[in-house]
C-alpha cells in the first residue's frame, strides 16, 4: 500500500515510472521513496522492487549503508571483522513535500532520519525527457545537507573492511532475465571491468531493453561506479570508495545521475550518442 502522494512521471503523455513515496516496509529495510516499475517506451519494465535475492533493494533511488554509523540501505549491516550483521541501525528516509510537481519530474523535500534523529535533509529533483521514439532520459540529482551540530560521514561495506563492495548513493535495481544483462563502457566489457571504473557513462543491455548511466557533474563522475551482472543486475554509484566521504555541520554533498532507458540492445556507437544528447539537455 502506498499514499496518495504517489506520483506518475510521463514521457509524450505514456507512463514510463511511478514514484512511492511512502512505502509500508518493515524497519530492516530502511523505508525509502523509490522509482518502480520503471519501463522503457514500448513499457519494457526495467526495475524489480523487494526481490528474494535482496529483498531492501528498492527500484530506483538512493540508499546509503552507512551514515554516521546508521543504515539507509537496508539489510545487514557489513561490521568490520566480523562481516554481516544484523543490527537494529536502521534509519528511514521520510518524504516532506513535493515542492514541485509536473507530469515530467518533481522537486522533493526528504528527511534522513535515524534512531537518534535527524541526520541529513536531502532536495530530490527528478526529470523525464524524451530523447527519440524509442529511448528517454530520467535525471536524478539529490542533494544531501548535514543538519545536525557535529561532523558526520558517509561509509560504505568497503571502508568498513568489505574490499569491492564499496556501495552507496544512486542506486538502479534491474530486472532479472534468464540470462545475465551484458555491461560495457566506452573503453571496456564485462563486470570485472566496469566495476570500480570511473568511465564517463557505463550501459547495461538485457534481452530487449539498455540503461545508460552517466555522471552529469565533475563530482559525480570522480564516483566510481558499482556494478553487478552475474549475482544480481544493478549498477548505482560510490560515494565512499576509499575512504569515508565527510559531511560537515551544513555542508552539502551534490550528486547527478541521468540515465538513457532505451528499448533494444545498443551498441557502444548508439549508447554513447544517446548519452551525449541526454547530459545536454
């Protein structure tokens, strides 16, 4: 069950994604708004939502395993040492207002909040553009505010002693086929490759449909991305791939992500092409 504030985001008047704001979710999977389902324009869809797999893996949105010591992403808790964990961490990204509201995109408050308050005030702007008949463009930008009096920090499995798992941020849960989706950037093919790459955009080609997913701004492309094909299909960003990402009293951290949602497979001639018109609009 979702709320009213649910919203539908449409490209050349068809459905291409619904927003939920409030989910029902038990605690472990740290509630968040999220994109599902997400479909191409033929309406492909291009998301999964709860899977057996990973069932905190939620659509399309943004998830972080480690704020201040507290879970945004949902599930176990990666403590260093020791490994997975079950601990009751969990915080909760809570919807405030849509502070604007088209049929092609929304301007949302959220408020990160954790057992002991508080943390982060985020500004989410989500945009649907139409790029051709057959692929459009959704631009995700989140902006993160430390709202407390003290220093916090963004971590990740990695920094925690997990090395490769160095998650957290955007985050695209992909639908499952049969068979692996294929990943390449614009100088390399396969996981091993394209995981922990900074590339410049970076596509994920299943049966019938292509994401491409590129950094808009220079501090979002210094994010290496995550990837996987072969466990699961989802490709999201690293906030905090080396080291802990620093988050003053007021500071803010900007990310944006705009991401080609085409039908078909594309080859690297195409995904790029389909990339360089979307980051410019």
């Amino acid at each position: 069950m979702t709320s009213n504030d649910t919203a539908v985001l449409r490209v050349a008047g068809r459905p291409v994604g619904r927003y939920v704001t409030r989910p029902e979710l038990p605690a472990r999977l740290s509630p968040r708004p999220y994109l599902h389902p997400v479909t191409t324009l033929a309406g492909t869809p291009v998301t999964e939502t709860s899977p057996a797999d990973h069932t905190h893996h939620l659509g399309v949105g943004v998830a972080v395993p480690d704020v201040g010591g507290f879970n945004f992403w949902g599930g176990r808790t990666y403590v260093r040492d020791q490994g997975p964990t079950e601990l009751d961490n969990h915080g909760s990204q809570r919807h405030v207002t849509f502070q604007l509201r088209d049929p092609d995109g929304f301007v949302e408050e959220l408020r990160w909040a954790a057992p002991a308050g508080e943390l982060l005030r985020e500004r989410r702007t989500v945009a649907a553009t139409e790029l051709t008949d057959r692929a459009w463009a959704l631009d995700l930008t989140f902006s993160l505010t430390n709202v407390t009096k003290a220093p916090l920090s963004i971590g990740s499995p990695a920094t925690n002693g997990r090395p490769g798992a160095a998650y957290g941020g955007f985050f695209w849960r992909a639908r499952k086929e049969e068979e692996p989706p294929v990943v390449f950037t614009p100088g390399a093919e396969g996981e091993t490759e394209a995981h922990g790459s900074r590339a410049d955009w970076l596509a994920l080609a299943g049966s019938t449909w292509t994401l491409v997913f590129a950094g808009a701004t220079e501090q979002t492309r210094r994010d290496p991305w995550f990837v996987r094909t072969e466990e699961y299909p989802g490709v999201g960003s690293c906030l905090a791939y080396d080291e802990r990402l620093p988050v003053p009293p007021g500071e803010t951290v900007v990310r944006r992500v705009v991401t080609v949602v085409a039908d078909g497979r594309l080859d690297r001639d195409a995904a790029a092409a389909l990339v360089r018109k979307a980051v410019s609009l």
